[in-house]
C-alpha cells in the first residue's frame, strides 16, 4: 500500500511541476518579414540578427538567386531583433517552413518552427528549393533557441 500511495504521490508531484514550468512561459509577438522557397541559402540556418550589417548580409543572401532583390526593411536594432529559419538545398516542392511561435520563459526566447517533409504518397514538383522565414521579435537579452519539429505534408 505504501509503494501505491507513493507512487500516486509521485506522479502528482511531477505533474504539478511541469504544469508550473508550463504557467511560466509566455508567447511572444513576432511579425514574418520575408518567406519563401527560392533563395541563395544553400546550407540550413538558424540566426538571430541584433545589428543592420550581419542582416543586410543574410538578406542579400536570400535574394541572391533573384535579379532584383526586394528592399531591405527597416529594422530598429535598438528595439528589435530580427531571426532566420532555413531548410537549405532541398530537392522537391514537397519541403515547407513555417515559424509557428514564439515562447519565454526566464532564461530564452524559443523560436517553434515545422519543417514539413514531402509524403511519399504524393506528387510534387521536381525543383530544387530553398524554404527560409525572417522574423522580427522585440529585443531581448535572453538567450534565442531554436526548436523544431518535422511532419510529413499532406496531399493536396
């Protein structure tokens, strides 16, 4: 009977911790700046950007394979914080990316993002393609982490 009772003890003590861990985290408000499935980002990427030069650098990377890239928006760095997500070289339509959320807790700022992977029961166009999300947040001195997750797509 002891083991039981501690045992129904335990369970309800860890629930209760992650449902505080839960309680202590916030979402935070993020607006896309750019998102799409052609750029020059060749490699994966997650990067956080906190001044104009390292971000002028990785947008211009990201309209490289484009003649006439779009205008660099205007970020303040003293009051924002701009983040990239990049897939990299993938070899059909089928691959996806989408920022899903924002979270903090006291120590980080976790950026959620899916990663959709092609179904094999599906049909996609046979390009190669580079799927890449800016994002901008507002500033923060916590650590920014980056959190994935990858589903198959669904068949349209």
């Amino acid at each position: 009977m002891k083991k039981i009772t501690a045992t129904i003890l335990s369970i309800i003590f860890i629930s209760c911790a992650a449902t505080k861990t839960q309680e202590n985290s916030s979402i935070v408000s993020f607006r896309t700046l750019d998102k799409n499935s052609n750029s020059g980002i060749q490699e994966p990427k997650q990067e956080v950007y906190t001044n104009k030069a390292s971000f002028e650098e990785a947008w211009n990377l990201a309209w490289s394979n484009f003649s006439e890239s779009t205008l660099l928006p205007s970020i303040d760095f003293t009051k924002e914080t701009v983040a990239l997500v990049a897939l990299g070289m993938k070899n059909n339509g089928g691959f996806q990316l989408n920022i899903d959320q924002i979270t903090q807790d006291k120590q980080n700022f976790t950026i959620e993002y899916t990663e959709t992977t092609p179904n094999p029961k599906c049909s996609y166009t046979m390009a190669i393609v580079f799927p890449y999300q800016f994002i901008v947040f507002p500033k923060t001195n916590k650590k920014v982490v980056f959190k994935s997750i990858t589903k198959v797509g669904d068949c349209k």
